[in-house]
C-alpha cells in the first residue's frame, strides 16, 4: 500500500471505530500526612453497572485516579465508586492488607474529615464533577439539591479480596 492508501484507510479505521483524545487529568484534592503533601488528579471512569437501590438510581463506576507526592512518587490507582443518594461509597485496596478491600460509604454534604477527606474528594469529582479544592462550605447545599438526606452513616467495611470487580455481581 501506498502511503495515501494507509492514511485514507487509518482514516476510515477512525472514523468508523471513534477516536478519543486522551482526556486531561484533573486535579481534584491537595492532602498532606506527616508533612507531606499528596496531589491527587483524576484521569477517568467506566461505568461498571447501573442499579436501583430501593427507588433510587446508582451508578458503579470503575474510576482511575493519580496520586503524586514526593517520597513515594506518582502512582495510579483504580476504584469502585457507587454514586447513589442512599448508599454511596467509594471501595478501595486496603493500604495495610494486600488481600483485603475497604469500602468507605460516605455521607455527602455531611462533615469532611481527616483521612476520609480524600475518599470524599474521589465520590465528588467521579459522581458529580466537583473538586473539593473547591469551597468545602458549598457541598451541603450542593449534596441537599442533588437529593442527599445529610444524615448518612460514615463507616468503612473491610472484606477479604484483591479484585475490585469481585465487589459487583
């Protein structure tokens, strides 16, 4: 083939087949421990399953985020994000236990505090495209328009497992 053919072909390819740009990461949350400084960026999400829990819609999404700091360097991390007005939750390999998963169900709206401050940042930017490098005092009115009740129960779940995927059925 000549190289006219090759690109009237690779053009066609792309056409038919679609041909995304790769989407920029977005940074989303600044967290620190022990003096230093976590950036987190998220980079993009896949819907996994779509559900109702009682009379409410959830969407489980498969979500890759970026972590960069200076002694551990960048990393790339994949999590299960549930966006659901009654049961939200963002699971994730558990940082001690290599064969263990937490899922962290989460109250949006509801007070952001220390090490679930970041769990929080993931639900935000996956489920409703907001960063919490944003105003933290707008989120309550934010969760109430978007139908959250404010008084979900915070509480993490370990269970045994490396896959994530496991997690939905």
């Amino acid at each position: 083939m000549k190289t006219k053919e090759i690109l009237a072909y690779l053009t066609i390819v792309l056409i038919i087949f679609g041909c995304q740009s790769p989407k920029e990461k977005r940074y989303f949350h600044r967290g620190g421990r022990g003096g230093a400084i976590t950036k987190y960026y998220f980079l993009d999400k896949q819907v996994i399953k779509k559900h109702q829990i009682g009379q409410a819609d959830a969407t489980i999404y498969n979500a890759e985020i970026e972590t960069d700091d200076k002694d551990s360097g960048v990393s790339k991390e994949m999590v299960l994000v549930q966006c659901s007005t009654s049961e939200p939750f963002v699971a994730i390999k558990a940082f001690q236990e290599n064969n263990k998963i937490d899922i962290r169900y989460l109250n949006p709206g509801g007070y952001i505090y220390g090490y679930m401050e970041a769990t929080h940042g993931i639900y935000w930017i996956v489920c409703h495209d907001v960063s919490l490098i944003d105003d933290y005092s707008l989120l309550e009115k934010k969760a109430r328009d978007l139908g959250y009740p404010l008084n979900l129960e915070e509480r993490i779940i370990e269970v045994p497992g490396s896959d994530l995927k496991q997690l939905v059925k």
